[in-house]
C-alpha cells in the first residue's frame, strides 16, 4: 500500500512541476541558456564573473518558484516533500540537490 501511495504523490508532483515549468517557460528557458553562456565561456578560457551572476542569479529565481510550489505542494511535511523532492531531481536534474 505504501509504494502505490508514493506512487500516487510522485505522479501528483510531477504533474504539478510540470505545469508550472509550462507555465513559467520563459524563465526556465533564461536560467538555462545563462547558465550555458557562463559555462561556454568558462570553457573558452574566457570566464565571465557577469555571465555567471546573471546564471545564478536566474537559477535563483527558478528555484525560489519551485521551493514556493513545494510549500503549497507539501503543505504537511513528510511524504508530499519527499515526492516533490525526488521529482524535481528527476525531471531537472541541475536543480535538484537543492531540494535534498
């Protein structure tokens, strides 16, 4: 009984994840191309402290909205954070050790 209910928050947290990642596109599209512009020019030899700030400071923004979705999500602590934890990290994988 217990896995199908882990199941059921698993599959219930990813639809949320997902709908707001739909919904918020454009900011995860930002964060991700910033923070390939910063590690395309740290490879390069030419490694900007500006680009990487900018990088952060996106990656910052989307994960503030991930962890205001994982309150609402989780509103008793237990299960529900552990589900949304474990889907954050599968479906985006550059983010999620900051919900561990």
């Amino acid at each position: 009984m217990e896995q199908a209910t882990d199941l059921v928050l698993a599959s219930q947290a990813a639809s949320l994840i997902r709908g707001y990642a739909r919904d918020h596109a454009a900011l995860f599209e930002r964060a991700y191309r910033l923070r390939e512009k910063a590690e395309r020019l740290e490879r390069a030899g030419t490694p900007s402290e500006s680009a990487a700030n900018r990088a952060e400071r996106a990656r910052i923004e989307v994960e503030s909205g991930l962890l205001a979705l994982r309150d609402a999500f989780a509103a008793s602590v237990g299960e529900r954070e552990r589900a949304f934890d474990h889907e954050i990290g599968r479906l985006y994988p550059a983010l999620g050790t900051s919900f561990r």
